[in-house]
C-alpha cells in the first residue's frame, strides 16, 4: 500500500506566483534558463539553476553553485514573498493545454515506498544527475519541484477531486508564458482523509517523470537519517514532493534522436546499411502514424522505416519499443552508438518541439540525420515498471509539465 502525507507547503503569495513559478530544471540548458529568467529577481530559477548568476565558466556542479541556490532561495523567501500553510494540506493541481487536462494530487510521498518499489521506475539514473539533485536538496533544505507520479484511477479520488475543484475558488489560476494553464487548490481536511484511505488501497504507484529527483529524495534521506542520532522515521526527509495523476488522464509526446555525422559514409552508404533491418521509403509525413514505424529526415528527405523480418520479437518488454528497435537495429549496429546515455554524438529532443526543430537541426548541419519516433504509450509504461523492467533512455516526454516553485517541501 502506498504512503501519501499532507504537508505544509511553502509556497508564493498568490499575486506573484506566476513571476515564482519556472519550468523544471532539467528541461532547459543554462542560456535558456537565463533568458527566461531574465529581469524576473524572484524566478525560482535563480535557486534551481542559479548557475546564471555566476561567471560562465564556473563548474555547475560545484559547491559554489549550491550554496548560492541556498542564498537566492533564503532571498527568494523573503522578497517574493513565500509563506508556508500553518496546517498539512493535500493540494489539487490541475493543468491544461488546449483542448487538454489532467488534475493531480500534490503531496509528499514516502521515501521507503521508493526503495522499495511501492513506487516503481522505468528508468535508470545517472549519478552525475543524482549527485546534483542529493546536493541541491541537503544545501537548500527543500525540494523546490515535484516528482511527477502516476497509478490507475481510483473513482473515491476522483470524487473527492471533482467537489473540492467545485466547492473552492483555486489559490493559484494563471496561465505561463508557454500557454499552459496552472491551477492549484488547498483540500480541506475531511477531503485530505477520504483520499488518504483510498489511495492506501492502491499497491503501486508509478514514477513518469522525475527519476533523478525521486532517486536524489532517497539519498538525502540516507545522508539525514545517518547524521540524526533520533531519527524515527516520521521527519520530513523522509518524504518527497511528487504531484500523482490518474493514468488514462496522461498524454505521452515521443522524444525524438538527431545524430550529428554517419560515421563517415554518405547518405547512400548510410540508407543501404539501414535497409538490412528496414524498408525504406519516401514519405511525406514527418511524424509515424502508428508503433512499428520510424520517420527519418536526411538531406531534405522524410524516409519512413519499417522494421523487417531481421528485426525479431524479443522476450522483454521494453526491447521491443521503437526507441529500442532503432537502437539495437540502426543506431548501434549502423551508426556505432553503443550507449546513449553517454555518446555525445546523439541529441534527444522532446517533443513539444516538435518535427520543425528536426527539420533545423539537420538543415542547418548541426545534425546529419533525424530520427522523428511514435510516442509510447502509458500502458507500455505501467507494464515495463510491473515487469521490473527499464526503458532506454529518453523514451517518454510528458507534456504538459509541471512548474517548479508553487509548492516547495522543506525537509
């Protein structure tokens, strides 16, 4: 059964929580997070990537770097102004863009559930990344940005949900610079009860997103727990920030590849070596309308692939995605891109960029091919997770995402 606790939020008054509120930090580099940041003094991040506010050649993973994200968010707590509740609350945050909405539950989640795969991953981590995440957590004393989880519907939830949205005016209800909509309501506490009960029925949650922060909560917890002689169990380190949505509310974008060279062959060279695991033809359509089918844009061209009969089923589940088709059968074998998470002659770009940004990329030779992928689906994530399975990296891209700032955990 899983554990989910109200907590007291610190959070922005609700005049400024537009200016607070910031993307995640893990999707923008340090020149768009410094734009976007740019004449606002109370963007949160100033303290999640407060790396812009240093000199341009400074290692972003050093301790300086930390301990002045611990002095822009002690700053950013007075000046904004951040409050925390007086009271643990859960807290709805619903999201919309376009024609889109998911509503979730924000709280703190148990740090054990995770080690114990109460909460399951599909994906591994990197250290470096966890590294980072563990030290802006222990230098900051908060987890300033939710984990993004995720379980099959519970309708007492729902319920409890749908009358509170009802009942309350939302304490935030703005819409970001990028057209997402963010509303955000207090539940009162007979409401805190009903979803508690309910969602201790449930056996497993699911990580979405957030995998770095959800691994970092649980080496802080380990670092606190061996530095508190009283430790028992109840303190707020052992709890991470996470917001949970309903499985069938979510929606799945594809996180495409650019490659930057062919590995010294031409474009001919490199297209007959990609027929021995694919039929290739001329297409007019940049995006795949369904799974088992790749769209590839070189020199000008769409190109669709399809898996031929060299490309076996396999056993695991995860092997048998196209993101892990294209791996093991083009990029690997053809392209000699043994691991992805480590090769920087691959780029991953989400897909709310969209295939234009494929497009420019490979026109402007920046990349040499362009790989445009069918999104997988949450169903393929559940079950991978149940099957103790992981996906490859970058296989999965949430839109619409969470901002980071509106309710922080101090821990």
């Amino acid at each position: 059964m899983a554990v989910i606790r109200p907590f007291k939020a610190l959070r922005p008054h609700t005049k400024v929580a537009h200016l607070v509120a910031s993307v995640p930090y893990d999707v923008v580099n340090r020149e768009e997070s410094a734009e976007l940041a740019k004449g606002n003094p109370i963007s949160l991040l100033r303290v999640t990537r407060s790396e812009i506010e240093m000199a341009a050649d400074i290692d972003v993973y050093s301790k300086e770097v930390y301990l002045k994200a611990r002095e822009n968010f002690l700053r950013l707590k007075e000046e904004a102004p951040l409050i925390q509740d007086n009271e643990p609350h859960l807290y709805i945050y619903k999201l919309t863009m376009g024609n889109h909405s998911q509503v979730g539950i924000a709280a703190t989640f148990s740090v054990e559930d995770y080690n114990n795969d109460v909460i399951k991953k599909h994906e591994k981590t990197r250290k470096v990344k966890e590294d980072d995440r563990t030290n802006h957590i222990l230098t900051t004393e908060a987890q300033t940005g939710p984990v993004f989880l995720t379980y099959r519907g519970v309708p007492d939830v729902d319920k409890a949900v749908n009358e509170t949205m009802k009942k309350y005016e939302p304490v935030y209800d703005f819409t970001a610079p990028d057209k997402i909509k963010h509303q955000v309501w207090i539940l009162p506490s007979e409401a805190n009860e009903i979803i508690v009960n309910a969602l201790a029925k449930v056996n497993n949650l699911y990580i979405a997103d957030g995998h770095h922060s959800a691994a970092s909560a649980s080496r802080t917890q380990k670092v606190k727990k061996e530095e508190n002689a009283n430790h028992n169990g109840s303190e707020e380190y052992n709890f991470f920030l996470a917001v949970l949505f309903p499985a069938d509310q979510l929606r799945i974008m594809p996180y495409n590849r650019v490659v930057h060279d062919l590995k010294g062959m031409n474009k001919d060279q490199f297209i007959e070596k990609v027929k021995t695991n694919f039929s290739v033809e001329e297409t007019a359509s940049p995006s795949p309308a369904s799974a088992k089918n790749i769209s590839m844009y070189i020199d000008k061209k769409w190109y669709l692939l399809k898996p031929n009969q060299n490309v076996k089923h396999a056993d695991s589940i995860g092997d048998n995605l196209d993101v892990s088709i294209l791996q093991n059968y083009l990029l690997h074998p053809v392209l000699g891109i043994e691991d992805p998470r480590t090769d920087n002659r691959i780029d991953f770009i989400g897909g709310i960029r969209g295939t234009d940004e494929l497009i420019k990329l490979v026109d402007s030779g920046k990349a040499a091919v362009a790989f445009s992928m069918y999104p997988v689906s949450v169903d393929d994530l559940i079950n991978i997770s149940d099957a103790g399975e992981t996906m490859p990296p970058k296989s999965t891209w949430f839109e619409p995402k969470l901002r980071d700032g509106l309710l922080i955990h101090l821990i």
